[in-house]
C-alpha cells in the first residue's frame, strides 16, 4: 500500500465524458446520462483499498443521501484487475449488492478514463456543477485507516451542499488520500511517474 495524493485536477475543468461497463446491470454507462442534475460526483474507488473499506459505508450513504436530491453519482474502478482480481467486475459487483449502492459502479479496464481525469489514488473524488464544470477535487474527510477520527464526509458535503444551494463551493481544498492506483505494467501515465 503506498500513500498517494490526489493530482487535484485544475478547478473549473470541464468533465470528460466516458462510456463504461456497469458492473451491475452489464451494461455501458455514459457520463452524459447526468446531463440535467444539479451537481455530478465521480468517484474513483476499488474494491481492495484500506482507504475505501475505511469509507465504503459513507460512500454508499451519500448515494442515499444525495441521489434523490438531483446529485448524479458514480464510481469507477480503474485498477489493474488481473493483478489485483478483487478489483474485477464481478467482485465490483459483489460490493456493490453488498453496500446496496443506487448509482453505477463502472470499470474502467484500459484505464483511459483515469488517465484522462489525472486521477492517482482511490479513493479520490470529482464534484461537478450542472454545467459539468469541476467545483471540488478533495478529500472525503479528514478520516484514515487507523485514525480515531470518525468519518462524516464533512468536506465533500460541504462542496455537495454549496452546489445544491447555488453556492460558490471553497477554493480551500484537501487533496484526497488513499493507495495509488493498480496501473498495468507499462500503462503509469506521466503525470504520476
């Protein structure tokens, strides 16, 4: 397990969409179906991670929480499955149905989608407006693996709850923390070497 940082992507850069495997339903997914809600939030979690274990209950809440309320979510994986199988579509799944998430947990076999949002570590979140413009690139809380700090997704919900409000969401900004993601042998992107 290595400690990585979040590259903290710069603010106000525009979503790129994607089109992924939906490891539920089997079926692609497109970022631009969430055209029309209030805020979007892409998360990049796995399945092995101390870090997401740690916040895997706060994470399936926040759907709960926030999915009624016009927040368009998902989670992508984008780890190297053949090293690390846990991370394969069909134990993503099996999470999943274990954490009753109601928003797509989508694969990311080539690891493009990754490359193309900087993302380096799970796991690691990207909250956009409605015009898909990034308002929030941090961490969760201020909750690690071993800390005796509870976790309470205070800082995401914060930016959700400025966004939902009409708010200008803080420019003060934590980069998240978690393992580094599982890249294919000679797949590492640049801006992580």
């Amino acid at each position: 397990m290595v400690m990585t940082p979040s590259t903290m992507l710069e603010l106000g850069t525009t979503a790129p969409n994607f089109e992924l495997l939906e490891v539920v339903s089997g079926k692609p997914f497109s970022l631009s179906s969430l055209k029309g809600k209030k805020a979007i939030l892409v998360m990049f979690i796995c399945r092995h991670c101390p870090y997401v274990l740690h916040v895997k209950e706060e994470i399936a809440r926040l759907g709960r929480e926030y999915v009624p309320k016009e927040v368009g979510m998902v989670a992508i994986s984008s780890n190297d499955s053949v090293k690390f199988p846990d991370d394969s579509p069909v134990h993503l799944k099996e999470m999943a149905l274990e954490l009753g998430l109601n928003f797509p947990l989508c694969f990311d076999e080539t690891q493009s989608v990754a490359k193309t949002y900087k993302a380096a570590c799970t796991p690691e979140f990207y909250l956009f407006d409605k015009a898909f413009k990034l308002v929030y690139q941090g961490q969760l809380d201020g909750s690690r693996p071993g800390s005796q700090t509870p976790v309470t997704g205070n800082d995401l919900r914060e930016a959700i709850e400025a966004v939902l409000s009409n708010k200008p969401v803080s420019p003060n900004q934590k980069p998240s923390v978690g393992c580094n993601i599982k890249w294919k042998p000679g797949n590492e992107p640049d801006y992580f070497r």
